[in-house]
C-alpha cells in the first residue's frame, strides 16, 4: 500500500529531501556542461545516478527527486532520439530512484526500518526554462502562453507517473504563470496525481520573475493536489525572509531546499563564489523553527549535507 505525504507529514515533524544530483555525478567523473545537464547521463552511465540516490538515502533522505529536471521530450529529440525512446528515458529516471531505494531499504533491518519512514520517489518536473538551456529557470519571462507550458509539461507528468513516481516535484519554477499552468494540468488531467510547487526566488520576498512569493502561495491554495509549497535552488540567505513572508499566507506544508549560495553562470554553466559561511544544519535549523516541514538542498549541496541534516532535533 503506497504512502502520501500528507500521511507521513502527519506522523513526522519534519522530513529530509535529498541534495543535487548533478553535483555528486560531477564529483565522479561526469562532464555536465551540456544542454541536457544531468538527464545526460541517463544516456551514458544510469548506474551512476542510482548510486548517487543510494548514498542520500543512506545519508537519510526521506524523499528521492529523480533525474529528470532537464530531461524533456524536445531536449531528447535534438539528440537525435525519437519521442518514445525520450519518453522511456524519463521512465528511468523514476526505475533508477525507486531501485536505489529498495535496494537502501532492504539493506536494514526490521528495527531500523521501524525508526524511519520508508522513502518515497519524486518526479522531478523542471521548468520549461530548463529545457531552454540558457538559464531562464532563474528569470522566467518566457513569452510563451499557458497552453504551450500544458503542452510541454504534459508527456513529461504522464511518463513519471506510468513509471511509479509517488509524487511530482514541480521545482525551480521562476514564476506564478508556470506554477498555475501545472495545478491546472494537474487538475483536469491527473487527478490523483499529488505534487510540490517550489519556486526559484531572486531576493527575500520575490520568485525570480517578480511576484510575491507570498502571492504565488496564495493563488496556489484553492488546489489540493499541490500539497506542499516552497523555495529550492535559491541563496541560503534569502531563506528566512522567504519562509517569514508566507506565514500564515497558506495551509500547505512548507519546503526549502537551497542551493549552497554560491552564484550560477547561465552562459559557461558553472559556479562563482563560496557557499554560505554558516553550516547547511545551522541554517536548517533557523528554516525549520520558521515552519519548514520539508528540508534538503540543491545544487552544490551532497550528501554530508544530508547527513547533517538528519542529525538535527525534529523540532
């Protein structure tokens, strides 16, 4: 029998989402400077991506997201693939998660299992501004309508859901236009289907295209399939603010998993800076007294991360 979310939210005061995946297939050798970013090594080396979904579980990761961000049919296509073979790339995507966590789950004991939940699989739907390659997740502004993000985002929902997906992680999404354009879907077409909807976010208050953050939770409650709502791949720093400025604003659990608060280069695809001074836990901590009930990390975070997250109080 499959558990929801809303089911292990009510029995567990927090739960850990696990960390980047094309950061940890970087550290073992693959070259991602490339328009299909980590959903390239589905092609090339799958046994590395469920290794890398193995270890945060190990690290305890509570939630999977699957390596689908930037794997798309139109991406896959310009590859010289055919609709369906992308269409069963992104059903690998989902196979390689959920092996990695039979395989961590078999790997304890009855005692152990008793004291954690058993993980779930997310589907990770990225936005149409991944698939563009050019850094749009982190400016919106598409100039595209709501029937061309349905389209786009349609066989892509589907082929994680036929592939056993417990749930969608809607991420990274730039903008209120792209976050509706999928409760819509989600709404007409996939009615049982249960989803996330994380925003990238520019500053303390704001996506990166410019709403409220606060506005675009707002507009999001009347949608029960959207149970959670939250920030990931944004600064560290802008966390608190983040979280501050939605309260009260939405009855949906709360997640955030930032990046490591460094500075991503959309045009040589790589990234400046240095991660935020204060430890990934020491924040976590400050994110979860302000309500977050789902935590993890983005891009430039692993899983020590991870492990050092699970080692904070529940709250």
């Amino acid at each position: 029998m499959s558990i929801h979310l809303p089911e292990l939210l009510a029995r567990h005061q927090r739960l850990l989402v696990d960390g980047a995946l094309a950061t940890e297939l970087e550290a073992r050798g693959c070259h991602l400077n490339d328009p299909l970013w980590s959903a390239k090594v589905l092609l090339e080396q799958p046994e590395l991506i469920e290794a890398v979904h193995y270890d945060y579980f190990a690290a305890g990761a509570d939630i999977g997201i699957s390596a689908s961000y930037q794997a798309s049919i139109a991406g896959f296509v310009t590859r010289g693939y055919s609709a369906e073979q992308a269409l069963e790339l992104i059903k690998l995507s989902v196979k390689l998660l959920d092996q990695a966590r039979q395989r961590y789950w078999q790997s304890l004991n009855a005692s152990e299992q008793a004291q954690r939940p058993r993980p779930l699989v997310a589907g990770s739907v990225g936005p149409y501004g991944a698939m563009l390659a050019d850094g749009s997740e982190y400016r919106g502004q598409y100039g595209v309508d709501e029937a061309t993000l349905m389209d786009f985002h349609r066989p892509r929902i589907q082929a994680l859901l036929a592939a056993g997906a417990d749930l969608l992680a809607c991420e990274t999404l730039p903008s209120l236009s792209e976050a509706l354009a999928l409760a819509k879907l989600l709404a007409r077409e996939f009615a049982t289907a249960e989803a996330w909807i994380s925003f990238s976010c520019r500053d303390g208050l704001h996506t990166c295209e410019g709403q409220l953050l606060r506005d675009a939770v707002q507009t999001l409650e009347p949608y029960p399939q959207i149970i959670a709502v939250g920030i990931n791949c944004s600064a560290p720093e802008f966390i608190p603010s983040l979280l501050q400025s939605v309260a009260g604003h939405t009855s949906k659990a709360l997640l955030v998993y930032p990046n490591s608060g460094e500075h991503y280069d959309p045009q040589q695809k790589c990234w400046h800076g240095q991660g935020d001074t204060l430890s990934f836990a020491q924040q976590a901590e400050q994110w979860q007294q302000l309500g977050a009930q789902l935590i993890g990390g983005c891009c430039r975070t692993g899983p020590a991360d991870i492990a050092a997250l699970a080692k904070m109080s529940p709250g």
